[in-house]
C-alpha cells in the first residue's frame, strides 16, 4: 500500500510542478495549438494556447514508477516486474508516436499532424511488440503478464484467443491486441478535445483500477490458492501504475480544467491510451474496462455512427462528433459538458467496481 500511495504522491507532484515549466517554454517558444475551423466557434479563443503537455503526464507516470520501483527493491517489498516495464514501453511508444504528431501540427502550423497510414503503422508496431512481450517472460508459478484467453473480470478459459501454438492462433491474438490498442488509443485521443476532459476521466479510470488491481494483489493465487484468488502477474505493479496514472492526471488537471492554460496533445492522450489497454491487458480484464471506461467507448462510437451514417444516408446522426462536441451545438457550457461526462464517467467506473467485486464474493462464498 505505501508503494501505491508514493507512485501516485510522486507522479502528482511532478505533473503540477512540470506543466507551469512547460507553460512558460511553449508559450515562450509560441508552441500553441491550431483549432478545427469547423469545430464549435468558441473554442477560437483556445488557438495558441500551449499543447503537449502530454510530456509532464508521461514524466511524471516514468519517474514516479522509477522511484517507487527503487524504494520497492532497497526495501524488499517487491521492485521493478517484466509487467510494469511491458506497460510503460506501450505507454511510452504510443506517447512518442503522439509526440510526433504534435511535432508535425506545429512545425507546419496545422491542425494536421501524422496521416491516418503513418499513425496506423505506429499504432500496429506498437501493439505487436506489446503482444509478443506480454506472452513472455513467466515467473516461478508460470504466469506471464499477458495470456491469449479472453478476459472479463479474469480469464474466460474457453477462449483461448489463439487455439493453441499455431501460427493462425498466434496471428488471430495479435490481431485482437492491435484492435484493443487502437481502439483505446484512440478512444482517449477522441476524447481530448474539451478542457479537462480527457485528463479528468483518465483520471477517474486510473482511480478505479488502482482499487481493482489493489485487490487482485491482496487475493492472489500465489499467496495461497483460495476461492476467487486472481492468477495475475504483478498485480502490485499495475496499481503502482494505476496509481501513478491517477497522479499524474490530477497534477495536470490543475492547469488543464477550464479555462484550459495548456492542452496535453496527442503525446498525453495516445500515451495515457496506451496505460489504459496495457492495464486491461494485463491485469486480465480488457471486457471489464469497456465498462470501466464507458465514457470513452461512447466517445468513439459516437464517431464510428456518425462517419457511417453520413457515408450512407448523407445525414448526421450527432450535430457534431465526437460525442462532447454534439453537447455544445445544442448550447451546454463546455464546463457542464465536463462536469456531467466526469459524472457519467464516475458512474461507469463505480459499475465496474461493483461488478468485479461482485464475482469475487459468490466465488468467495461470502
């Protein structure tokens, strides 16, 4: 527990006290964000306010894990895992990848950064990595961080996503992990477009699922076979994580909420993407954080039926898409429409928690 609470003191710390630094060098250097034309004319105001600060997100997620990782190994109440570092090489490859997409947007002074071929390769590069590594390195009971069955609130042992040691099995799990990967990465990246929306909700998942990850820990098989125990490697790292996740978020939050004195860009939303499907990945439970991270799902489905209504009918489903945007053509605040998307965000991860801890008393027999 005291491993959780630094990660996540670390990472707040450093995220509140990096993005003021940040501030003041892209406002010096006039590194400012460019604003869709055809988005809601309020958000006009926002062109040149400073963008990437997704860089203080990622420091402060990277040095509190390195520092709680250290005070763990001098300590000997655990240290660095080979899921902690699958997690943040996914982080941090999606948050390069977003870095430069920013870079781009402001180097020729657009709204456009990477093209849609060139942000999928990055985002498929990195996914198979991330798939290959997680099926590797077991530890003394077998577990690796990641396993080819599909998981809910723990692997569904009927699905073995793979159907055993074939190249066909091998290349339907990859498959799986890209569509995961880019659907969370992107699902963030959709839903950065509101002063501390993205950054709040992030925020509220990571929260969640430092509980969730919390627990596992606390009723893990190898601590001694009991019904309901959680076959997760590391679990303790990826509440360090979470709780890092969390931290960070809310330091950023502080100069991300309306009005909105820095934006985290590309570099933070594809980067705090990655956290989310590394951690559902690996703690076992990708089925379980489509309810966790509703919000998201809604913010990306949104997109998705829009995109295809106009394709085939010629008409719009939403005002305008992503989801938040449609609030504001009908004249909510941008303020409301954050306040009650963290309401609703709040909502989803309180359902997720009551679903998981749920399961775990009728198997507990409690």
């Amino acid at each position: 527990m005291t491993q959780i609470i630094i990660a996540a003191a670390v990472a707040l710390l450093v995220s509140v006290l990096l993005t003021p630094v940040l501030i003041k060098r892209f406002s010096a250097e006039g590194i400012g964000q460019e604003i869709r034309e055809e988005g809601p004319k309020s958000h006009l105001r926002k062109r040149g306010t400073p963008t990437m600060g997704g860089i203080a997100i990622i420091t402060a997620i990277s040095v509190a894990y390195l520092v709680t990782g250290i005070y763990g190994e001098l300590t000997h109440q655990g240290g660095f895992s080979a899921t902690g570092a699958v997690v943040m090489f996914l982080m941090l490859a999606l948050g390069g990848l977003g870095f430069a997409d920013d870079f781009i947007k402001l180097y020729k002074g657009r709204n456009l950064g990477l093209n849609k071929k060139a942000k999928l390769i990055g985002q498929f590069a990195a996914a198979m990595i991330f798939g290959v590594l997680i099926l590797q390195f077991p530890d003394e009971n077998g577990l690796t961080p990641g396993s080819t069955h599909l998981s809910f609130l723990r692997d569904i042992g009927s699905w073995d996503l793979a159907v055993g040691p074939t190249i066909i099995g091998i290349v339907v799990f990859l498959a799986f992990i890209y569509i995961l990967v880019s659907a969370w990465s992107n699902a963030v990246n959709l839903t950065d477009g509101l002063d501390g929306l993205a950054a709040g909700t992030t925020g509220i998942v990571m929260g969640v699922y430092t509980l969730i990850t919390f627990w596992q820990y606390r009723n893990a098989c190898t601590a001694g076979a009991e019904p309901g125990c959680y076959n997760v490697r590391d679990p303790l790292d990826l509440a360090i994580l979470a709780a890092a996740g969390m931290g960070a978020c809310v330091g950023f939050l502080w100069w991300n909420a309306a009005p909105a004195q820095i934006f985290m860009g590309d570099t933070g939303s594809l980067a705090l993407g990655g956290l989310v499907a590394g951690i559902s990945v690996t703690s076992r439970t990708e089925l379980l954080m489509i309810v966790v991270g509703l919000l998201f799902v809604l913010e990306a489905a949104s997109v998705v039926i829009q995109v295809a209504s106009f394709k085939t009918t010629g008409k719009r489903v939403f005002k305008m898409a992503p989801l938040h945007h449609h609030f504001e053509h009908i004249n909510w605040a941008e303020t409301t429409v954050v306040i009650r998307f963290w309401l609703l965000a709040g909502l989803f991860g309180m359902i997720g928690i009551a679903i998981f801890y749920g399961e775990w008393l009728s198997l507990a027999g409690v």
